[in-house]
C-alpha cells in the first residue's frame, strides 16, 4: 500500500491525464476497427481478444500487457524520480497516432489502427508528464507492440522453415543416431512405415518465434546496456525458435521409432514446452556469456572500504 500511495503522490495532472485517456481509449472502443467481416465488432479490444483467443500464434500478445505492469511496476523508482512537467511537442506523436488509426480504418487494416493508439497513448503520456518521464516508460511502451497480432504476416517464411527443421532433424536422426529416416518434402517415415510425420506449419518455428522475440527483447533490455549486446541476442530469437523445433521433431522421432507412432504423438501433443525451455535456458546461457563487465570501484573507495578510520578516544 505504501509504494501505490508513492505512486499516486508522484502523478501530477492525474485528472487531466485520466480525461485525454478515457477520450483515447472511447475513439478506439466506438471506431476502432472497420474489418467486421473477420471480427463483428466496432472496437480495437473486442478485435484484439478475438484474435488472441481464435489463433494459438498469437495468444502470447494477452500476456503482453501483465507483462507490461510487472515491468512497470519492478522499474518504477526510474519513472517516479523522473522530472514530470508538460510537454508540447508531444502532441506531434498524438498527431502522428491519429493519422495512422485513420490510415488503418480506411484501408481496413486494424494492425495499423492497433499501433496508432500506441503511439498516441505514448503521445498523451509524454504531453502530460513530460520528455523525461516518457523516456523513462518507453522501453514497456515498446513491447506493448507485441499484443499485437503479426504472426499471418510471417505466413511467407511457413514453408521454407519447414523444409529447413525437416531437413535438420533428418540429418541428425540419420547422420548421428543413425536411425534411417526417410523423408519426401515436409513428410516424415521409417523404412518400415512404422509411423509417418507430417511437419506442420506450427512446427517450423513460427508458432514459438514471437514468444521467442518477446523473451530476449525483455531480458537485453533489463540485464544489458550495450548496444551491440542487446542486438545480438535479440537476432538469437530467429534461430533458437527454429532449433528449439528441431530438438522436439527428433525427440518425436525417437520415441516413435523405439514405442510406435502412438507414443510419438503423445510426445508431440503434451511436450510442445520443450521448445520454449530450450530457449529459455539459451537465453540465461547467452546472457551469462555476454555478460558486462562489473564498475571497478574507485581506489579512494575501496582504500576507504578496506582501511576504516581509527576509532576516536571516548571521554570520560
């Protein structure tokens, strides 16, 4: 209770803030998305909870804001100490998130609306708070972007990833374990017909690729400050999510091979997180071996530290 009344305290302007947002949040309740033949409702977060919960890509993006809040809430003595003053230039990213809602509803395209009001939320923030403060809330803004859904624009790369895991768990099933699998395009099957695979679209990546991308974004930005750093290990996403597939196809394939086609399927159908542990052990591993050097401690300090003065003579 302490630290939300700290909060609450450390907000001016709470009511002109609460005035623009509930104005903001109605213009995408009431015209928020005009592609009613997908999801037959007028707004923005009617649309977004039917797309989180009708496809399994990209119910991740429900977990976003939760997300968002614990990181606002861990970080806040940044936001709270930050200099909170009005700022006018803000308004320009309020413009800028209007004309992108009225781009995306015009066009019928509600991704575009949908990252238009994040833009002139972070407008309304800035314009009521201030540059500071606005700077200091901007990276849990940013993964706000991953509510979003953007799993059907990477349909592109379904099925070259899926020829690229096939061929992965091929080649280790036979070059090393020397099992013998065969494989015509994206179908898997032993000599003996034992059991017959077919690698889905889910099954190449794309299906744990934004969970992956959510993952080491939020962990290079909370445990990094370089640059060079935090890119390498957010470019890590791509390939762990395809070689996280790859260890759960040939698991699939071994127990298959050794208890039958049934047992594989069980594998198939109750080990799906063993693709997310893999990455998320990758990730501690990297940033474990990327981590940043410790500041050294300047020698006034650490002589200060290690040779305490004397103590004073008592009084009597």
């Amino acid at each position: 209770m302490d630290s939300l009344r700290q909060i609450w305290n450390a907000l001016p302007f709470k009511s002109y803030f609460g005035v623009l947002l509930i104005a903001w949040g109605a213009l995408f309740h009431f015209l928020g998305n005009s592609v009613f033949g997908y999801v037959d409702t007028p707004s923005l977060y009617g649309w977004l909870w039917a797309i989180w919960h009708g496809n399994e890509d990209d119910e991740v993006g429900m977990l976003v804001p939760i997300l968002v809040l614990g990181l606002l809430w861990m970080k806040r003595e940044d936001w709270i100490g930050a200099t909170k003053q009005p700022w006018g230039l803000a308004l320009v990213l309020v413009a800028c998130g209007a004309l992108l809602h009225f781009a995306g509803y015009t066009v019928q395209q509600t991704r575009v609306s949908g990252f238009g009001f994040l833009v002139g939320l972070a407008g309304i923030i800035g314009l009521v708070w201030g540059r500071a403060f606005l700077s200091a809330v901007f990276f849990p803004m940013f993964l706000l972007s991953f509510a979003l859904p953007f799993s059907s624009l990477l349909d592109g790369l379904t099925f070259p990833l899926r020829m690229f895991v096939t061929g992965g768990a091929v080649s280790v099933c036979n070059g090393v374990l020397d099992m013998g699998v065969l494989r015509e395009g994206t179908q898997l099957f032993n000599a003996q017909k034992q059991y017959r695979f077919e690698v889905a679209a889910a099954c190449s990546g794309i299906h744990s690729l934004t969970a992956m991308v959510l993952l080491t974004v939020t962990f290079a930005f909370l445990n990094f400050h370089s640059g060079w750093r935090r890119a390498l290990l957010i470019a890590s996403a791509i390939p762990l999510a395809v070689l996280g597939n790859i260890l759960r196809l040939i698991t699939v394939i071994v127990v298959s091979d050794t208890l039958g086609e049934a047992a594989g399927v069980k594998i198939e159908n109750r080990f799906g997180f063993v693709t997310f542990l893999f990455g998320l052990l990758s990730v501690f591993t990297l940033g474990y071996l990327l981590r940043e050097p410790r500041p050294k401690q300047s020698a006034a300090k650490q002589t200060s530290t290690t040779n305490p003065p004397p103590a004073q003579p008592q009084t009597v």
